[in-house]
C-alpha cells in the first residue's frame, strides 16, 4: 500500500512525475533495436577458415637421353597428367652426356617436352649446354650452345607444353637480358624459382683470364634468388621451391671456406667450388625466411631426401630440405604434394613410370 499524503501536501504532483519518468525509461529500452541488442547477448561465430586443396607437381630429370626414350618420356607425361599434375619441373639433362649438341637433337628433345599434356618448366643441365664443348658432343662453344638453347626453349613468357603457365624471366630485367632460362612463378600457392646451376663444377674453367660466363651468370643467379625470396616474404607465401640440375655439393667442407681467392685451384684446396657462393646465399636466405624451402636437383647418386644445410653455428637448418631426383630412366619419378595450410607445406613420393617400362 502506498503511504497517504500529508495535509497540504504536493504529493499527487511526485506521483505523476514518477509515472511520467518510468514510462520514460521503459520506451528507451523498448525502443533499442533488435540486432544491437541481439550482438550483446549473443556470440558471433568466426568464419571457417577456407579449405586449401593439395597442389600436386611431378618432378624429374635427364630424360629423355636417347632418341629410344622419347617414346617412354611421352608416356610418362601422359601418365604424369592423369594424376592431375599441376606442373611438371624437369630439373635439366635433356640428352645423353655422349650424344651430340647438334639443332637436330635439340629441337627434337624440345618437340618432345613442349608436347607435354600438362605445364612443363624446363631447367637446363651440363649435358644440354656446358658440355658441348667436348668432342664426343660435337665440339661446339658452350655458350653459343646455351644461346640457342634460349631461342628453341624459352622463346616466350610461358612454360612448355601443350597447356602452359605464365611465367615471370629475369631477362625482363635490362642488365640481365639474356638470362631468360632463370625463372619463376607461384604453384600451389609457393613460389617455384629456376636456376641455371648446371654440373662440372658449374662451368666453372680454369683456364687464365676472367671466367666470364662463370662470373656472369654467378652475379644473375645470385640476384635472381634474392629477388624471389623477397617476394616470397612479401607475399607471406609459406614455401620456396628451388629448382637447378647441379648437386651443388653439401658435404665437401665449403663451410670452413672463406670467400674463393685467386690462388684456389692452384695451391690452395685444390679445384674451386663453383658452388660455394650459392650454397652461402642459400644458407643466409633459408636462415631468414619463416617458411619451408625446398631444392630440387638431378643426382647420381638416385633419390633420397635430407636435411645437408647447416647454419654458421654449425646447426641443422630444420626448414631446408634436398630433395635428390633419380636420372635417366622414365620408370622413376617425384611427386610433390604441396598443402601451404599444414606444418610441413611440401610432401615427396618416388612414383613408378608406366608398366610398360
């Protein structure tokens, strides 16, 4: 019960103003929209994140060798994309080490990549260019060999094959024209880099004077691989695909090396690492980048997998990988699994060829 007023009082004059002030504030509160009101009393759930289906990208090198083996690289390719390769990488050696460097190879063994059903990226090898200067290979100058190489199988911004994948040069670079075998683009979301890097000693010669191929395309290569782990950090791209034909040589001791002098190769250690500089920059540029780099190379040693990169303190860098590819032979090769949303982003397999090999 409400109290009474006392005489005289204003008191109907308060009850009014009471009415008056509650019915204020409950149509403020009945008047807050339904959503508003809804966000503070109910979680909001974030969306899934999105699902990132595995690239898959064949990997082989030195095939065909032989004009016998074309026929059995073609059925490879063939069996290559119906597993649904996004990309094939031939990681070099197109020939065998005694056929010769003639057009007539070259444009056949070119005919035959370039008929590929899936995307093929092509790196050269020893036996495509820097050997050619031997006899058994015809006698030819290496580097006008390298030349028309560049004309037969890099003559646009595409890979090989009969479907093809945009593919960024270093020749786009003025000071590097000509250096249109270096190359890259991203697959799977992870960047893909091809560098010349070829075997014997990465043409590494000798002889007096300046090594002037050498020293040439050591100064592109270096800058090629810097620029595309730049971009790769840029982009926040989770791994790095190195691909080159050389094994550069993990275990000869280049560690305890200082920088190469002019005595090296005559009274020092014996012959100069044409590898050196790489596996320093490969080292420096691993240590520093938060993914997954993986090098790809041709062996002869057949496939295998390890962890050969060491940092200055002599620790086992966890986020490199080798990758050693199996030679001359179609019956053989690496499937690469990448999935950039999982820990390891790259998985490897050693595949078998066609059964009729």
């Amino acid at each position: 019960m409400t109290a009474p007023c006392p005489t005289g009082s204003t008191c109907h004059g308060r009850r009014a103003l009471g009415v008056a002030l509650l019915t204020v504030v409950c149509s403020a509160w009945l008047s807050i929209p339904g959503p508003a009101y809804a966000a503070r009393t109910t979680a909001v759930r974030p969306p899934p994140a999105p699902v990132v289906q595995p690239t898959r990208i064949g990997l082989i090198a030195d095939v065909p060798q032989w004009p016998e083996a074309e026929t059995d690289a073609s059925a490879l390719f063939d069996l290559m994309n119906a597993r649904q390769m996004a990309l094939i990488i031939h990681a070099g050696g197109i020939k065998g080490d005694t056929e010769s460097c003639a057009d007539t190879i070259l444009g056949a063994r070119q005919r035959v990549l370039d008929d590929s059903p899936a995307p093929l990226l092509f790196v050269p090898g020893e036996t495509d260019w820097a050997e050619c200067h031997k006899p058994v290979n015809g006698k030819f100058d290496a580097v006008e060999r390298l030349n028309r190489l560049r004309e037969l199988y890099f003559p646009v911004d595409t890979t090989l094959g009969r479907r093809t994948l945009p593919v960024i040069r270093q020749s786009d670079q003025a000071m590097f024209r000509s250096f249109r075998e270096n190359v890259r683009l991203i697959v799977g979301g992870v960047m893909v880099v091809g560098l010349n890097l070829p075997g014997d000693n990465n043409h590494y010669r000798s002889e007096g004077g300046r090594n002037g191929e050498f020293e040439d395309r050591r100064e592109a290569n270096r800058q090629w691989l810097h620029r595309a782990f730049s971009v790769a950090r840029q982009r926040d791209l989770p791994g790095i695909l190195v691909v080159a034909h050389a094994d550069p040589e993990f275990g000869n001791g280049w560690e305890k090396r200082g920088k190469p002098s002019l005595l090296d190769g005559f009274m020092r250690r014996g012959t100069r690492d044409g590898y050196l500089e790489f596996k320093n920059q490969m080292r420096e540029l691993s240590a520093k980048f938060p993914g997954q780099v993986l090098l790809i190379h041709a062996s002869d040693s057949g496939f295998s997998i390890d962890k050969p990169l060491k940092d200055k303190d002599g620790k086992i860098l966890g986020n490199f990988t080798r990758v050693s590819l199996p030679i001359g032979t179609p019956s053989r090769w690496v499937e690469l699994t990448v999935t950039p949303n999982t820990r390891s982003v790259f998985q490897v397999t050693l595949q078998d060829g066609p059964k009729n090999n």
